[in-house]
C-alpha cells in the first residue's frame, strides 16, 4: 500500500532548492502543487497570481490590452525574486515560463523542475473547459492549441525530471510526482 497523501517526504539534497512545476496549461500545476508544497511542509507559490498581485490587472486585461510583453518581462521579474530571495517552495511556472530560455537557465541554477506530463488526448478535453479563462486560448483552433502544446513541451522536457501525471484527480496525481521524486533521489 502508498503512503498516505498527507504523509509529510524527505527530499534530501532537494531540501535547499525550490521546486518549480511546469507544463501546459490545464494540467494541474497549481492544484498538485498545493498539495506538493503541503506534502513537504513548503509555501505554494503560483507565479500568474504572483503576476497579477505585481501588476494589479488580472492576466486577462493584460492580454486583451496587448501587454503580453509587459507580462512576460514581469514573469521573468517575479520568478527571479522568488527563486533568489524566498526559502525554498513549490512555484507553478504559467505555461509558457519554461520556454524562455533565460527562465530556464536561471531554474537550473535554483530550482528543481518538474515537468507534469499530459497526452495531448488526455489533457484536451480539460483545455476546452478552459478556453474561457486562458487568453492564449481563446482565439486558437483545435490545431493550433496542439501545435502550441507540442511547441511548448519540447521545452518542458528538458526539466530536471519529467512525470506522466493521469486524470484521476489531484491526489493521484500527487502520489505520481512523489513517487517519481523519490525514485529520482533513489538514483
């Protein structure tokens, strides 16, 4: 039998470094990095919240208004400040941080990063609840949001590790990533 969810991990030499979370957007980065974060006696950080609090506009204003340069150079800001000054979290990276090549070298250097990974057909339907909420997504055809997520995971799998989370609720996909955490300390 597993742990139990609320069972508190070690994460050994982790234990110094953020853990930042990336992915495409709808597969649960926030709500398995709430748990995450619980799971390791961490403070949860979601980087768009952290955005919008920065810039006082919610990301959809900001994108309707044509500041997704704005937004973008503040993500890069925020993410900077949490990584080099708070004690070590769990930060869920909006979908698109990862793919900035500076974002990545700068997680290197602080943070671990995990990849939470989707198939495409398992991750869609939940995008298509989603398309309201996500700017990004409010103007793209079925294609085009694929050939997003496919652009974009190239740059998500080169995260410190990878993990196939399913759609079986926030708690499986917890005890997937911790279990694929502690395999990958194991090594």
């Amino acid at each position: 039998m597993g742990r139990s969810p609320n069972e508190p991990i070690d994460l050994g030499f982790l234990q110094d470094r953020s853990i930042a979370l990336c992915g495409f957007m709808g597969v649960g980065k926030t709500s398995v990095g709430k748990k995450l974060a619980f799971r390791t006696g961490r403070t949860f950080i979601d980087l768009d919240a952290a955005i919008v609090d920065r810039l006082g506009r919610s990301i959809p204003e900001i994108f309707a208004s044509g500041d997704e340069p704005l937004f973008r150079t503040t993500e890069s800001s925020v993410l900077a400040d949490l990584v080099m000054k708070e004690p070590p979290s769990v930060i869920a990276l909006g979908g698109g941080a990862y793919v900035d090549p500076a974002t990545r070298d700068l997680l290197r250097e602080r943070a671990f990063v995990i990849h939470l990974d989707q198939s495409w057909e398992a991750l869609y339907p939940a995008l298509s609840r989603l398309r309201e909420s996500r700017p990004l997504l409010q103007n793209l055809s079925a294609d085009q949001i694929k050939q997003l997520y496919e652009q974009r995971r190239k740059s998500y799998l080169l995260a410190d590790l990878s993990v196939e989370i399913p759609r079986a609720g926030v708690w499986v996909a917890t005890r997937t990533v911790v279990s694929a955490v502690s395999e990958f300390l194991k090594r």
